[in-house]
C-alpha cells in the first residue's frame, strides 16, 4: 500500500564490514574486477529522513564537498523513477554518522535506504525484481544493504549468493586514523599493479553456513587491503596496532579503507580499544553485527 502524500519517514542505513573481500584479477566485460564478498552490516548507521517534495533535493549534514546529483541518494531515486516511470520528487535529508571513504559501505547504504523508502512510498514490494536491479545500476554494495542479513556476493560484488544467520551482537571495534579517505578506484589500480593472490573463500562459507563463530573469524580476509595500506600507510599503522590489541578474534580491513576493524571477545574490549585510538588522534566507535539493512524507524 503506498504511503499518504505529505507524511516524511525516518530510514535507518547501517554500515557494513567485509568478513571477506576475494578481488580477482580478471575483469568481467564492463571492465569491473570479479569480488568475492560475505558482509555483515553493523549498528553505526546513517538516519535518511525522506518526504514527498515539489522536485529531487539530497542534502546531507554535515554537508557534503560535491554536487548533490554525485550523491549515491540522488542516483537512486532517479533510477527508481526511471524504473517505474514516475518523478522521484522527494526531499531527502541523510544525517551523516558512517565517514567517507571509510570501506564501511556508506554511499551503498544510503542509497539502499533510499530505495526502500520510495518503494514504500510507491506502494511498491520490496521483491519486486526491478529493485534489485535499481540498486545493482547503483553501486555494488547496494544489493546487499536491501536485505541485512550477512551475505556471500559475488560478480563485482552486487550478486547476493547466499544469506547467513546473523552474528547479532557480535562487538566490534572501528578505528579511521586522520588525514584523507582511500579512493575504491585508487586502490582498484594499485591491486592491478600487483594483484594480491585470493584468500581461501570455501573455508570461511562453509563456517558462516554452520554458525561456527571460531571459525568464522579464523577466516577473515581481504586481498584488497596490502594495496589499500600502500595508498594510506597511516591505515597500515592502525592495523597492525589494533591486531595487538587484547581480546582481538580477528582484525582487517574495511572494504578498500580507510577503516580497520577489530572483532573482539566482549563489547568492553571494543570499547577499550576505541578510547585508545581516540588518545592517539584517530576516529574511534564501538558497533556491535546487527541483522537488519534499512528499515523504516519513524513513519
């Protein structure tokens, strides 16, 4: 049933870490590289407050440094308008919470979010075929924040293959050193320098399917990451001091950086390990692996 005009909704946008990230060498015929991917999402998360408008706005605070038709939101609603022929006239409004080009899937997520709100709106299914192919026209992440539960995807990474029960609860430290992002693109370039060879994936599939957490963390891998700590050393940095960290099940990058995260035994260790990268001048947050993509909290 499509929602009455005038009323604004609330959309929660949970980030995401990658459990495994497997780059192939090779590239498919639209030039992007083949991933191996099994995401979970986590409870940072941006809020997109989303309302019938006059035209398409996105704004977002804080405000974002580029123009707002460049904004993953904005790219969303157009290609849900031109997948259902109608105008996307909505006022959107992202509060920003996950950083930039931190590998946590926050341009993916925002624009799954948007996805859904509209699809709410419309009084369209969320199974409706077309929006998996919305969001796949969007980004490669996105396909997987439709759905929230953690993911094997594959293709460029915009393929679900599998949905795994969650790890709810799980307590994870994030840490951002200072200084700029990491470029996805960038560090795509930098692995075609020198591809890294891909990490075993059966392994960590084979635990997800099981629901076995020791072995699920004993296979974590990202074959992206030694291009990414090129690009950012300072990111090189903050994963080697958070795999020393106490009560660390496992420690990697997030996606392409400039995160790294920290699974961790007890949620007071993630707290513990997020205070001390603040005194070093880093960004530092305690998240906990959460079930859910985006869903609607007001509205």
């Amino acid at each position: 049933m499509a929602r009455k005009p005038g009323k604004f909704i609330l959309i929660s946008a949970p980030a995401k870490i990658n459990l495994y990230l497997g780059v192939h060498a090779e590239k498919d015929e639209r030039g992007y590289h083949r991933v191996d991917s099994v995401m979970t999402t986590i409870d940072l998360a941006d809020v997109v407050a989303l309302a019938p408008a006059d035209e398409l706005s996105v704004h977002t605070v804080p405000a974002a440094d580029y123009p707002m038709d460049q904004n993953s939101a904005y790219r969303a609603a157009r290609a849900m308008g031109e997948a259902f022929g109608r105008e996307p006239n909505f006022a959107i409004l992202i509060d920003k919470h996950i950083p930039q080009q931190a590998g946590l899937g926050g341009p993916s997520t925002d624009a799954a979010a948007t996805i859904l709100g509209i699809a709410s709106y419309w009084g369209i299914d969320a199974r409706d075929p077309r929006i998996d192919e919305v969001a796949r026209s969007v980004g490669a992440d996105v396909p997987f924040f439709l759905y929230g539960p953690p993911a094997f995807c594959d293709g460029a990474g915009d393929t679900v293959r599998e949905i795994f029960r969650p790890l709810t609860g799980t307590a994870v430290a994030l840490v951002r050193p200072q200084g700029p992002g990491v470029s996805t693109a960038e560090a795509y370039r930098r692995f075609d320098e020198n591809p890294a060879e891909l990490p075993p994936l059966e392994p960590l599939l084979d635990a997800m399917r099981k629901h076995d957490e020791t072995e699920i963390f004993d296979h974590v891998a990202n074959n992206l990451a030694p291009a990414a700590c090129e690009l950012h050393p300072k990111m090189a940095e903050a994963l080697a001091w958070i795999r020393e960290q106490r009560d660390v099940r496992a420690a990697n990058v997030a996606g392409s950086g400039s995160t790294v995260f920290a699974v961790c035994n007890t949620q007071m260790a993630a707290e513990a390990i997020a205070l001390a990268a603040r005194d070093r001048g880093w960004w530092g947050e305690v998240a906990q692996m959460e079930k859910s993509g985006p869903y609607i909290s007001v509205g």
